[in-house]
C-alpha cells in the first residue's frame, strides 16, 4: 500500500517505511520521465520520499505540495476506478481468465490426480472417513463446489479417462474453481512488485510471466492442489508486503489489517499442502529481522519492542494455528462415518467413526478368544486366512489387516495346546499356543526365508496344522511383558486386555513375532507381511490385546475399552499418520524427478493422452530458463559485492545496490525457502512440487528487469517490456497443444522439444491437421450406431447400474466382517476347489472395496501409474465375466 511514504526495503527485502520528505522542485521534464523517483534525484539519500512520487506527480506544482499526509493519492487525483494502473490491473486480469479458462471443459475425462483429488470430494458428500497425506482446505473447497453443482458421490472417479458427460459430473465449475483461484493470482504478482516500489514496466511484466506460464495454467485448469496453494502463498506475500509499507505507522488499523491477513494467509496455505509451511519459514525469517532491527533501534523502548513482539505472535503464529485446526474440525465433521482410510487409524480413532468396541475383561485366561493388534505400524491385526504362501513352506498365510474381522480371532492354548478346566490367567513369561479360531492352524514358525524379506534374521510365521492336531514346539511362544498403561500396575505381570503391551518370543527359534510395511504380492491379497525376527526392532514387535472373550469369565468380572478421543487427540494422531505416510511414498515413478533437474526443467508430467491430444505439464522455457538466470545473477552479484566489500571496496552505486540488493533478497529468499528444503526429501517428486518457487523466481525476475532499464529513457523501457513478454507468450502458444490438449502435427511437436529428455510422446499425434477432420467424420457414424445398439442392451445396463451400490456396500466395515465370517465358515472343507474359491473371496474381501490395506503406495500416492490394471480391477474383470458366463 503506498502512502506518499518511502519504498524503501529492510534486510530481507521488504518495502520499509523511511520517513516522510517533501520532494525538491526539479523540471517538468524531469518529473515526466518514468525513470525518475526523487529518491534518486540528488546526494541526499537520508529524507527518501515515496518512489511513486515520479507517478502521483505529474509537474512542479503538484511536486511542491505537502507529502506528509497518508491520503491515498492517483495520478491527477482521479478517482481511483478511473486510475491508469487500475485499468491495466483489470485488462490483466480479464485477459487471465480468458487464458485460464478457455476450453476448460477438455478433456471430458478425468486427469492425472483429479482421480484422487475429485474422488476426495464424493468422499467428502458421503461422509466416509478417508485418509490422505494432504492438509484438507482445498480438497473441501473442491468438494464444497461439487456438492454445489449437484455432484453424484456414487461417481468415484476411479480411473484416468473416465468419461465425465454421461454421468452428467459437474467437473466444469470444480475446474473452474481452482481456475478462478489461477486468475487471481496474476493481479496479485503485478500488485507485489508494484508495492515493494517497482515501476509500473516491471510489475506489468510479472504479471504477463505468471500469466503466460505453461505449468502454472496447466495445474490451474484441473481439480488438483496447486492452483490454491498457489493462490493462498502469493496472497501472503501481498500481505506481508503492504504491512511492511505500514512500518511508518506501527499499530494502526491499516497495520494490523495487513499483519493479521499475513497471519491469515500463512494457515491457508498450511491448510493445503505442507508445502505451505515454506511460505511460514521465508516470512518468519522476515520477522525475525524485524524484531532484531527493532532491538538495535534505541529509539524503541523496551515495552514497545514487547508490543510488537506479542502482536506479530498472535497474528503470525496464533492465528496460523487457528486456522490450521479449525480446518480439520471441519473436516472431521464432514467425514463422521467410517470408509476406507480406517485401516490407518487407531482403534480409538476408528470409535468416533461409528465403529463400535465391546467392553472386554480386563484379565486374559487360557482358552481366551481375542485379537491382537499390531503397535508398531498402522498394520492392524494379526491375520491368517485359508490361503497358502506360494514360497517358502506354502503353509497358510499369516498377515496383518487393518480391517475388524473374525479371521483376526485367535485362542490361546497352554504350551501343549491345552486348555485348563478353570479360569487360568496368563502372566509375563507363560509359555502358549495361538490357534487360529477359523482355520483351526496354529501360529507356527521355522527355519524357512519369508516370502519377502531377505534379511538373515528373518524367519517365515505360517498357519500349520488342522482340526483337532496336537501340533509341535514350533508353536510354542513365550509371553514378555514390556510396557503398560500407567494407570494399571499389575498390568506388567499380568497379562492384562488393552494395558499391556507385550512380545512373543518363539522358542526354538529365539526369534519375536514382527511385521513392517512390506506388502505381500497379489497372491497375498497385498497384505502386510508377519515374520519373525532376530535382534529386531523393539517399536514393531509390540502386540497389544483388543477383544478378549471366554465363556467361563465372571460376570462381575473388571471390563476395558477404549476411550475416545476428543478434537485435539484425533487432530495430533491424524498429522501424525500424515507425516508417516508422506514420507513412506519412496516409490519411483515414471514421470518422477530430483529437485537438480527443477530449474532447468529437465523433463515434465504426462497428464493424460487420448484422441491423439496430450496434456503434459511443461514450464514456459523462456520465462523458466530467465527465471532461473535471475536467480543466479543475483546470487553471483551479492557474492562479489560481498568479497569486494571485504577487500575495502563501497559499491553504494548511489542507492542503488541497498535497494534492488535488498528487495530482490526477498524473492530470493522466498525461492530459496521453497526450492532447497526438497533435497531433504526421499519420497516422490515431480515437476509440479517447484511452481511455488517458480512464483518466487519470476517476481526476482522482474525486480532484475527494473534494475537493468532502471536508466533507460521510458520509450526503451516500454520496448523492452514488450520485447520480453511478447517473447514469453510466443513460447506459451507454441506449447499450448500441451497445456490444453488441443490439436497438434508430429512435426510441430518433435520440434517443439528444447531438450532430448522432455518425454512426451510425438507419435501420437497425426502429420496433418487433415486427420482430425477425418477422424470427427468416422466418429460421428459410430456414435449413431452406439446409440442404436445401447437402446437393445437396456437391460444389462440397468444391471450394471444395479451392481454398483452392492460392490459399494461391501467395502462398509461392518457389511465386510459378517461376509467374511459366513464365507469362511462356509469353506472349512480342505478340497482344492474350495481353497480356490477362499482365495477369491479373501481378496475381494480384504483387498477389493478396502484399499486402506494398501494405501502407502496405490492409494495415497497422487501418482500411480494409470495405465497397469491394479489387481482389483483384474479381479473385478474376472468376476464380471464368470457373472456373464
């Protein structure tokens, strides 16, 4: 916000206030020229007036009126809708939307992560708990807009190409969303160079490179998270720029207007990405500064130093927080019922979703029915089924599942495999034997290499024996009591149902009961592995008991269960799961890349490919390649100026060097913040996690600009701004094919390609444009004919349709544990057949309609590669033709 005050900057390279000074009378001509600022004009740089002054004040005799006032002032004193730079803000800004919107119905199928991020929002409207590495504003945002517009939560958006007209999906206004929040933040870039006190060429200039970005419009026209993250970063940047122009006035209104909206813009991006939490380290480093400049400033007395200090700890720490929180309220609101992120959860957390917990008792007898739960990952229960490993000793399975199910029950017998007539409660170091309540196989392990773990100290766990077999000593556990709840002291002698936290011990092979977050392959329903292990972990071999049954127990007998957990307990464990989950996605992908190859954009995305169109995420070389230049010249010029400034030298340059020196350090703080912190990082990443930086290096971009024609006659200046832009959207035309999907020759596309690793495929597309009138003119009799043939196979559509919502009812929890206790009592017979058929439908149970059991890489990870049928599809296949048959 400028107020006849100074631009100048403080040491991160924010506009600070300098005083106010009354302008010298200097010649029309003089004042005319856009190249001069009265800061500049003359020895004197102590008393430095506003560098709007050259804009505010058209000849002498408005110069020698009075600048002290902080009225808002325009050119000739307009009103401020008829000023010039607001008209060129508003022409921006409509030319934006044309370019952010055009055609933003292509593709008419789902895209790259609008699986996930559109799937989110039919999630959010039916209320079902998922989980996702993301923070949740924009995905309600999204949702908030889909459930607006009338979207159907029964389309899931499952698969890339799936076809949005038919099932009349209001995809166009949830684009549009996150287009509009693309189109804001072009004024925004013209409004943050122009109040950091840039001239009106150079704040254009941003604006048309942020405009005319190719990757920037590509992510804005789709449902992802980019686009707000975007938004929400560069409007805290905004903010923070016009308190800093408040600096002369501190605990004005207009000061902390702008401190809280800074505050307020910090937790928004937070809210959408952790990402965000980038933007909170560049501007707390900024106040920082801040502070300690006040501190050194012996005209601020202690009290008033402690004011500011409380006031920008409330606004930039407080209320990020506030606001962080008060977003997962709401989402922990919306999403009140249980589905398929559960898995991930505690079992208190899975109680507030409408999962229920028997009372159990408190001690733990031999002939006990229970389940144990896994306390060293999100694995869940330990797990076995009548299927077998196909390595190994092909013995039964033993896995962990996330899911409440009757497979999970487990009776504990004495070491040999007895049950006492009376009640005999176990204690620490009591040997046992787990059978397998529906299976009737003992928990078994033995001298063999699991199916997937190589290590030495691995050993496979099996499911061994039948009804009714005695079993032998590689059944025997030991019980060792490791932990407790501190409310219950004896629960560390004896054994006692959700407050102790134990190991078993095997005995021949002094090895204790393991898992970890290694899945099992297709055969394995992509459950987690169970081993025993030498010298393991201690965290991943803790077994707690969770449900605990006997008939002999008394009645008055002492009875546990879970206490729910309030807002902060959810909140703390969610973020918590978050983080783990986030950094677990290691995975290589085909379109991932390394922060080094980011700034000169080494290679992109592949969005989607149909109809022989593309959508590729590709930067704007031009502006990328000068963006990044930027970044390099200004780091190379401070580092020589600092050896120069060692050597005696004073390189003032007439104010020059402290004020492009010191705003340009802003934005390079800001890039370094949001670029160099990814090297840390050893989980998946691509293209798309450098455009808040990319925003960043633009805005250095465009400070560069100024300070190169900063003594150009205004004519020069005018033509180099249009020399650069017109360039920048030349370059953004050429690679529009890509950023919308359109029309495109083979040749045009092989040329296009500035390096030999940009990978998006060239075959596709026709030589000529002839060949898509062609193909629009073969489709058009096809369609005719589909359109017939759909009106005879009326029937079997209604079927389909009839199937869908049983598919989605089997992936509700409880639904689940009652079809997996009835078909596996159904299939105790040993006959192949029979164990075919418990294969099929333990995977459709435990794998099918809960993809939490394997959420780390399938699920959570926004890029799985699209085109491999996943194993449930396969299987969905399958049964779809033996229902046809």
């Amino acid at each position: 916000m400028r107020n006849g005050s100074s631009s100048a900057v403080d040491q991160t390279g924010v506009p600070v206030y300098r005083g106010h000074a009354t302008p010298r009378t200097v010649s029309k001509e003089t004042m005319e020229d856009s190249n001069y600022s009265p800061r500049h004009h003359g020895a004197d740089l102590k008393a430095r007036s506003s560098l709007d002054v050259s804009r505010d004040a058209p000849n002498a005799k408005e110069d020698e009126e009075d600048y002290s006032h902080s009225k808002f002032r325009t050119r000739r004193s307009l009103p401020w809708y008829q000023s010039r730079e607001l008209q060129i803000v508003g022409a921006i800004t409509v030319l934006a939307a044309v370019v952010r919107l055009w055609a933003i119905g292509y593709p008419t199928s789902v895209v790259f992560d609008e699986v996930h991020f559109g799937g989110f929002a039919s999630k959010y409207i039916r209320g079902r708990f998922f989980m996702d590495v993301h923070p949740p504003l924009a995905k309600m945002l999204i949702a908030l807009t889909g459930w607006i517009f009338g979207l159907d939560p029964s389309f899931d958006f499952k698969d890339i190409g799936m076809d949005y007209i038919e099932p009349k999906v209001p995809y166009i206004p949830m684009r549009m969303m996150c287009g509009l929040m693309g189109v804001a933040v072009v004024p925004m870039a013209f409004y943050t160079v122009r109040n950091s006190g840039h001239s009106l060429h150079a704040s254009i200039l941003a604006a048309l490179l942020v405009l005319f970005e190719n990757s920037i419009t590509a992510q804005s026209r789709l449902i992802l998270l980019d686009s707000p993250l975007i938004l929400f970063t560069a409007f805290t940047v905004l903010a923070w720029v016009n308190f800093h122009n408040q600096r002369h006035d501190p605990f004005s209104d207009d000061w902390f207007v702008w401190l809280f909206m800074t505050g307020l813009g910090l937790g928004l991006s937070g809210s959408v990405k952790w990402v965000g939490l980038f933007i909170i380290a560049t501007i707390g480093t900024s106040t920082l500064n801040q502070l300690w400049t006040l501190w050194g400033d012996l005209k601020v007395s202690p009290r008033v130093w402690v004011n500011h200090f409380i006031a920008r700890a409330i606004c930039l720490i407080a209320v990020p927080v506030v606001v962080y929180m008060f977003m997962f309220e709401i989402h922990f609101l919306l999403l009140g019922n249980g589905g398929e992120g559960d898995g991930f959860m505690s079992a208190p957390f899975q109680m507030t979703l409408g999962h229920s917990l028997k009372d159990s008792p408190l001690g733990v007898a031999y002939g006990a029915t229970v389940s144990m739960r896994h306390q060293g990952t999100q694995g869940g229960y330990l797990h076995s089924h009548p299927s077998n490993y196909e390595t190994g000793s092909k013995q039964q399975q033993i896995t962990l599942y996330p899911h409440k199910d009757t497979n999970n029950e487990w009776i504990l017998q004495k070491r040999d495999g007895t049950v006492p007539e009376g009640l005999e409660y176990i204690k620490h170091g009591d040997y046992v034997r787990l059978l397998h309540a529906q299976t009737f196989k003992r928990l078994h392990s033995h001298d063999k290499k699991p199916p997937m773990t190589e290590d030495e100290n691995h050993f496979e766990v099996s499911g061994y024996g039948y009804k009714d077999f005695e079993g032998d000593a590689n059944d025997e556990w030991r019980v060792e009591i490791v932990d407790r709840d501190g409310s219950d002291p004896e629960a560390s002698t004896s054994l006692h149902t959700l407050r102790s936290k134990f190991k078993l011990v095997h005995i021949n092979m002094n090895c204790d009961l393991f898992s970890h977050k290694v899945k099992l392959p297709k055969w394995g329903f992509e459950q987690q592995e169970v081993t025993c292990m030498r010298s393991a972990v201690v965290g991943k071999t803790i077994w707690m008991i969770e449900s605990n049954h006997h008939d002999s127990y008394p009645a008055d007998a002492p009875l546990v269960n879970y206490k729910k957990p309030g807002f902060f307990g959810k909140f703390i464990e969610l973020n918590k799961v978050m983080w783990t989950t986030n950094a677990g996605l290691t995975d290589s992908h085909p379109y991932d890349s390394r922060p080094s190859s980011w700034p000169i954009m080494k290679r992109g995305i592949s969005f989607w490919g149909k109809e022989q169109k593309h959508v590729y995420l590709v930067g704007n070389w031009f502006t990328w390649y000068l963006s990044t230049f930027s970044v390099v010249l200004y780091a190379a010029i401070r580092g020589l100026l600092f050896i120069r400034d060692k050597r005696g030298y004073k390189d003032d340059f007439k104010g020059l060097r402290e004020y492009y020196e010191l705003s340009g350090g802003f934005f390079f703080m800001g890039w370094c913040y949001h670029y160099l912190p990814f090297f840390l990082m050893d989980r998946q990443l691509f293209l798309h996690h450098y455009l808040p930086a990319l925003y960043f290096s633009i805005l250095l971009l465009a400070v560069t600009f100024d300070l190169g024609c900063r003594f150009l006659p205004n004519r020069f200046r005018v033509l180099a701004m249009i020399l650069v832009a017109s360039t920048a959207i030349y370059v953004f035309r050429s690679y529009a094919p890509l950023t919308y999907g359109s029309e495109w020759t083979r040749s045009e596309c092989e040329a296009s390609k500035v390096l030999k690793t940009w990978d998006y495929d060239c075959n596709q597309y026709p030589t000529d444009y002839a060949q898509y009138v062609a193909n629009k003119a073969a489709v058009a009799p096809a369609e005719n004919n589909n359109d017939q043939s759909s009106t005879l196979n009326e029937g079997g559509s209604s079927f389909l349709e009839q199937a869908v919502p049983v598919v989605e009812a089997i992936s509700v929890p409880e639904i689940h544990q009652d079809n997996a206790e009835d078909i596996h009592q159904q299939q105790a017979a040993p006959d192949a057949a029979a164990a075919e058929a418990a294969q099929i439908t333990d995977k459709a149970v435990s794998n099918e309609d809960l993809p939490g059991a394997h959420l780390d890489e399938e699920y959570v990870d926004p890029t799985y590669d699209f085109e491999v049928d996943s194993p449930e599809e396969e299987e969905e296949e399958d049964e779809d033709e033996e229902d046809e048959e």
